[in-house]
DNA sequence: CATAAATGTTAGACTAGCCAAACAAACATG
DNA sequence: CATGTTTGTTTGGCTAGTCTAACATTTATG
C-alpha cells in the first residue's frame, strides 16, 4: 500500500512518531502528540487504535507507541516529503526559512511520488533542509549527525547550529530575527540551571544573549 | 470567508460549474457533475443543496445551478490556482503538459494564497495555461479568446489551436502524440457529421488525420 | 502501599463525503 | 396531453475525523 492510500491524518500521525525518537530516542506519548497536533488526546488515542489495526504501529491499551517497519517507512516517506518541500519552497520560491513549515505541512499530503522526484532533480538532491533537519533518501536511509541540544551544552565550548526544530513558527521567526540558523557559530557562556537559561555569544555579529530553555531545547549544535 | 475555508469537494463544485459556462453558457447539470467527478448524482445533489445553503449557489430543486457573485469569486479562484499550478509543472518543473492536470487537481486544495502569489511572480504573470485556457487575473476578471470547437469550423479554413480542453488526460498524450497543442497551425479540410469526424492537416508537419467528435469538440481554434 | 493525580480509553454525538435504493419531478413523444 | 423515460432528490447507511464526558489504568507520593 503507497503512503498516499493512507488518509491524511495517518500520514501526519505516523511522521510524528517518527520525528520524536528522530532525535531523542523516548518515545512519544498520546498526550504529547495530542499537545502536538492540536487535537485532543481521545482522539489520538482512537486514531493509534486505528493505525495499529492496519499493523502501522503497535500499540496495546495504556502501553508505548511503536512504528513497526511497514509505518517506519511510511513516516520516512512523509519526512522526506515535509522537507524536500520546505527545501524546494526556498530555494525556488524565495520563502523564508521560517515560513515554509506551515505551506509543507498541508503540501506533503498532496504531493504526487513524481512531483517529489522532481523536486529532488531539480535541487540536485540536498540533504538538509532550511532548518538544518537531515533529508532522508528516497531509500530511507537516514542519517543523523552527532548533535545535542544548546541546553545540554558546556560552558565555553565553540559550536555550529546542526538544526534548529521546526514545530513552533513563531520560534523560528525570533530565532531569524536574532540570526540564529543553521551553520551558524556560537560560544556558550553559560548555563543557568534553576532560571533555564543559556547564555550565547553570536561569532557573527558579536552579540550576546539568554535563551530559554524552550529554544536552548530547540537549537542543536555540534562542537565547532 | 476564504476559499481555504470551504471543503475540497465544495472547491471543486464551484470550480466545475464556473468551467461549464466558461465557453457554452449553458449551465451543468447535476448529471453532467456526477459524470465528470466520477461519483453519483445523488451526491452531487446533496453536495449542490449544502452550496445553496452557504449562498455559493442558486438552486431550487429540479431547477438549473447557477453561482452566486460569492460563489463565483471562488471559483474563479480556484481556475486561478489550478491553471497556474499547471503552468508551473511546466515551466518550473518540466512536466509535459499532458501530465499536469490530475497533479493539479490536487494541489489546489493545498496550497496557500501566498504560494500562488510566489508562482505568478515566479512565471512573470503568465496569461494562458499549458493547455491555452486562460488564467484569471487576481482580481478575478477573466478574458474570453473569439474561439470555437474544431467540430463548428467551416472546411477548407486555416485555424490556430486557443484551448484544449484538460478534461481528458488520456485524450491530451493522445494529442501530444499526433503534434496537436496549444498554437498549432491547422486545415479544417472536411466536416463529416454522420461520422462524426473531422478531417484535418497539421501545417508543422503535413499530416493529415481524422479526429472524433469528442477529439473536435474538446479542441477550440480561432482563425488563422 | 494506599490513594490521589495524571494519563489514556471508551462511548456517544456531530459533520462531511460517499453510495444504493426508493421516490418525485420534469421532459419527450406517440 | 397522457404516459413512460430521464433526471434529480431523499432516505438510510457506511467511513473517517473530531469533540466532550465518563470511565479505566498507570504513576507518583504521602
Ligand atoms: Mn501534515
Ligand atoms: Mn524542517
Ligand atoms: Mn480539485
Ligand atoms: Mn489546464
């Protein structure tokens, strides 16, 4: 069954589970893709009951959600979609990189396998997108640098911006406003546990500034 | 209210009825609606009574449908979006133009106001799509070439293809094949109304073939 | 470790799109 | 112009997504 017989929420489901162990490993609960998707959590509950009868997920009563490999690739699918399209939006739409999550969110579901195809030529098969996130190959192979959060950083190390997530809009546009975006360079200054914040020195223009930790969790770097 | 508001069906209803009067005048059926969106009348005739309801549409039972101002608003908007969706396959894309209507028919429902804005100004503002129909301005005001079917036109008269109609892809590679697109010079040499047929000679290339009534009827042509 | 809090599930209701079958109206024609 | 055919509508039923409210399980904590 291709990815596109599956309706559109499934799709986004199945790219969700994906992307939270993507990164961390943990995975994701019904309350947090809840939270995520905007949607309450009795329906994400019925919607896993559903994707694990067609076998994409296995999932008992009150128990973790797992992809099995047939939803593994699926998901792989819709990630490779989400990001060639926000790629493919700037690169040749001239968007901005925070404005394009949202128009790839709708747009992944609509695609055609071929469009993509052609997108992939025409930008000569990148492999990150705007913000940062590794493009996984038509394949499937992923490949997931050696990064960690800005929050879990010590003190007076030289990094580069790996990525930065692209689940808050409204993030991304003060990080842009800040300068902040993939590749570039900071120094931690310092980390304040008990106030959540992490002090950085922008290499670019010198400055220096806190951030939460919502954004300190948002930014990942790797040592320079 | 914005055309994204209403439901990809509602989007196609409109868009089908604003299509039927473009060239006839004629207003469609219920019948022929079910026919061309590939579900029954009785859905369609649900469907037409929700539009009626919104104020999109004009419809008292077993009457003609007819749009309302707002309903034509959107349906011109959506010929916007689907023609210069097509137009970038194209252009942008390198798809044929045989290939961009399904893909099209897709993505209209799933792209914002902005991306379409980014497309126009991308093309420069282009004025007729792949297949010669033309491409509504923002604004809405559209602009009807002198044009008639290949089925009407006189024998022995010199005519350039204005539009082909994309209802068919199967019927567009046809055309593709024989040389037939937009702009094409051509020969009315005979009219055969038992046949059904019409006899023609491409000028490019001197071939002269017989075409059947829905290949006639699905081609305009002004003269030359 | 008993109980309270947090988390997840189920039940029932609503909307939307679709279909088949039964029905109603309009139209065509003898 | 009466009747039969064609066309359109209504009804009831299905799926899918969503919600709220009630309920169940798990987890945290005193
Ligand atoms: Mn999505
Ligand atoms: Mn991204
Ligand atoms: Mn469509
Ligand atoms: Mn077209």
């Amino acid at each position: 069954m291709p990815v596109s017989d599956l309706t559109t929420s499934a799709q986004d489901y199945l790219k969700l589970i994906w992307s939270a162990t993507e990164w961390s490993s943990e995975p994701i609960t019904i309350g947090a893709m809840a939270e995520r998707l905007g949607v309450t959590p009795s329906t994400v509950s019925d919607g896993i009951r559903k994707l694990a009868k067609q076998g994409l997920v296995e999932h008992a009563p009150y128990r973790s959600i797992e992809l099995t490999p047939t939803g593994r690739e699926h998901a792989v699918t819709m990630v490779r979609r989400h990001r060639l399209l926000e790629t493919f939006l700037v690169e040749t739409l001239n968007y901005r990189w925070d404005e394009v999550h949202d128009e790839a969110e709708v747009l992944e579901h609509a695609v055609s396998d071929t469009l993509i195809d052609k997108i992939d030529t025409l930008l000569g098969h990148p492999t990150r997108d705007p913000h940062g996130d590794p493009i996984p190959a038509a394949d499937g192979t992923p490949h997931r640098p050696a990064a960690g959060p800005l929050a879990a950083t010590e003190p007076g190390t030289n990094v580069t911006i790996t990525r930065i997530s692209d689940a808050n809009p409204d993030m991304l546009r003060y990080f842009a406003e800040l300068g902040l975006k993939p590749d570039t360079r900071l120094t931690v200054l310092g980390q304040r546990p008990y106030a959540d914040l992490t002090n950085i020195r922008i290499e670019e223009n010198g400055h220096e500034i806190d951030l939460g930790s919502a954004a300190a969790e948002a930014i990942w770097v790797v040592a320079a």
